[in-house]
C-alpha cells in the first residue's frame, strides 16, 4: 500500500491528467489556422508580384517584406496593455476582424508606397494578434498541460505556414493577385467565426491600487522576462536567416528542389510538437532548452560546412524540429513566471524578442551574404545558437528556477 508521501511523489512526476481537446480548445487552433492559412498564403505572392507586375524595386521590395515586423514591435506593447486590462475575448475577435479587413488594401494598392502602408498597418494588427490570441489560449488551456496545449495549437499556425504557401502559389496562378487577397480576407472571416465561439474565463480583478511606474512597466514588458528574451532572439536570428536565404542557398548550390526546403522545416516543426509538449508539462523545460539549441547549432553548421543536397535537405527536418520545441519550450518558461493578469506582457514579451531576432538575422544575413557569402551566414547562426546554449546555462536557466510562479493541476 503506497504512502501518501509516495502518491504526492508520483503526482509531481506524472501530474493528474485534465481534459485538453475541449470544445473551445479545438475552435482556438481552428482560428490559429485559419490565420496562418490566410496571412502565410500571401507571402511567397507578393514578392513575385512586386518584383513582375508592379516593377517595384529591389530596395523598396526589402521595406514592403520588412516593415510589418518593425509595425509589430511596435503594437505590441499597447496590446499587452490592453489585453491586461480589458475583455480579451472582445480584444482578440476585434484584432481579427481587422486583420481581415487588411487584406483588401492590397487589392486596392498602386504602388510601392500604398503596398508599404498597407504592409506596415497589417504588421500593427498581427501585433495585436500574436499578443492576444496566444493569451487567450493560455487561458483555456488547464495549467498543467500548457506545454502540449501551446505546441498544438502552435502547431496549427505550422500548418498554415506550410500549406498557406502552396494554396496562395496556386490561386495566383489560376485566378491572379486580386482573388488571392479576397481569398485570405474569406479564410479570416472564417477563422473570426471559430473565435467568436471560445469561450473565455473572465479575467478576475483585484480592486484598484495605485500603481507603480514599475508595476505599469510590467503591463507592457515583462521584466522577468527578460533574461529569457534575450535568450530567444539569439536563437531566433538563425530563423530570419533560414527564412529569407534558405532557396537562395539551394539554388546557388544547385540543388533541383529548393523550395522543398521549407515543407520539410514544417515536417520537422509538426514532428517535434507531438511528443515535446507533454515533456514540457512534466517539467523538463531545461533539457527540451538544450536539446532544441544543439539542434538548430549542429543543422546550421551542417548547412555552413557541408553544402551537400541530403545535408541541405536532413538540416531542414532537423531546424523545423529543433524550433518545434524552442517555441513552446521557451514560451511556457515565460508563461509559468507571471501571473494570470500579466499574460499579455508575456506574450508581447516573447514574440517582441522573437521578432527582434529574426528582423535582425534577416538584416544582417543580408549583410554577411553581400560581405561573405551564404555559407558564413549560417555558419554565424550556428556560433549564436552555441553561445545560446552557454547563456541558458549561466543564466536562463537560474533566473526562471528563482522566479517562476507554482502551477496549479486542475
């Protein structure tokens, strides 16, 4: 007969099992989907487009792509604020509904200059988007399975980012760039009626106390945080790389089947949610750390050293599985050092060092393209992913063991 020493033992090390597929979970990744379908169909378009149709110019092409990350970092601060404090439910169907909206600017835009507005005012709402739907999965999602829950429901943005692509390629073809933007507009409209169906907790509030400058601080940025933040965009920057100059370093090597890169990233990516997140749930949050970082360091120095098609090809598997755990790994890590009332600084928190990191390594990739070549590029993502790994230990890792909160199994 076991001890209750022995049951209290075996609860830390297996936590009590609690629904996960619930009616609201399903409609929250039916809405991350219908978002990545719509936003990632557009993508590989629109350069095409730019480039052909419009004649725009190199230079303006590199802001028109660029700049809704820039508009991001810039909104999501004030979403976090607002989320924080404010009907998140409300929050995330109006955000969506705006996102919607965006898409037909670029069916009514002429030229480089309304392509850039239209681009910067969509990076604004996909700020307001990656903050408030990210919350509001944290807060459907029991406690102690965040880490499965997060990675599913990550996982479906995965989807759209693979077959977004391959749909918008296919519609532009077909039909021509107008039905394309009407087409993403249609998919989030659809998604806005799958979120307009969660239903949210409402957010319990404390009675009003003066706040402190450090305290309104925190409504927008998680300080923290923000050891681990730094953790993330040194990681991060080998994605803006692999983004921008993955094909590019397939067809410099001559490889026949360059855009194959980016269907076996999300393979890996879609691989790696299945099993990681329950792992994340059972706290190994320190080895998954380290695991998903000498991944992305070895796959990046593979690409570096050996521009072989199967190692170009493997690397690609092996980064999309190694980001498949980063992503929910870290942001579980941040998620569990703050309290209900400040998810929304967490998720600003950690897209905002997402998006600094990959912004940086799409920039300065270019750079080392221009100075050095593709293979030096990667191979600096690969030294950043090492010293990422060297950082956790020293630092990251410390920092979240003193501050994360107690998780509740309910």
């Amino acid at each position: 007969m076991k001890s209750s020493r022995d049951i209290l033992i075996a609860q830390q090390i297996a936590p009590p099992k609690v629904p996960l597929w619930t009616r609201d979970y399903i409609l929250a990744c039916a809405a991350n989907l219908m978002m990545g379908l719509a936003f990632f169909e557009l993508m590989p378009v629109l350069p095409i487009y730019l480039t052909g149709t419009m004649q725009v110019s190199p230079t303006w092409l590199g802001w028109i792509m660029a700049i809704y990350v820039i508009a991001a970092i810039v909104s999501r601060p004030y979403f976090a604020q607002k989320v924080d404090s404010g009907d998140r439910k409300k929050i995330y169907v109006t955000v969506y509904i705006l996102l919607a909206l965006s898409f037909a600017g670029y069916a009514f835009a002429v030229g480089a200059v309304a392509f850039f507005l239209t681009r910067f005012v969509q990076g604004l709402i996909w700020g307001g988007m990656t903050t408030s739907g990210p919350t509001v999965a944290a807060d459907i999602i029991p406690p102690s399975r965040r880490g499965e829950g997060l990675g599913f429901c990550g996982m479906m943005m995965t989807l759209g980012m693979c077959i977004g692509p391959i749909v918008g390629l296919n519609v532009y073809e077909l039909a021509g760039f107008e039905a394309l933007t009407w087409s993403s507009l249609i998919l989030c409209f659809i998604g806005v009626g799958f979120a307009s169906m969660i239903r949210v907790p409402k957010l319990i509030r404390q009675e009003a106390v003066q706040e402190t400058p450090k305290k309104v601080l925190d409504r927008l940025v998680l300080r923290v945080g923000i050891p681990i933040a730094i953790n993330v965009m040194m990681a991060s920057f080998s994605n803006g790389v692999v983004a921008v100059y993955s094909a590019l370093y397939g067809q410099m090597h001559g490889f026949t089947y360059a855009g194959l890169f980016y269907a076996l990233m999300g393979a890996g990516m879609v691989i790696s949610r299945i099993g990681s997140g329950r792992q994340i749930d059972r706290g190994r949050v320190a080895e998954l750390s380290v695991i998903s970082l000498v991944i992305l360091t070895l796959s990046f120095s593979a690409l570096a050293l050996f521009p072989i098609a199967w190692v170009y090809y493997t690397s690609a598997v092996a980064i999309g599985f190694g980001y498949g755990i980063f992503v929910p790994t870290f942001q579980t890590m941040k998620l569990n050092m703050a309290d209900r009332g400040h998810r929304g600084a967490v998720n600003s928190t950690f897209f905002t060092a997402y998006d600094i990191g990959i912004g940086a390594g799409m920039f300065f990739g270019g750079k080392i393209y221009a100075w050095l070549g593709l293979d030096w590029a990667f191979g600096v993502s690969a030294i950043l992913n090492f010293i990422a790994i060297i950082y956790f230990y020293q630092i990251s890792h410390n920092h979240y063991r003193k501050n994360k909160l107690g998780v509740d199994y309910d």
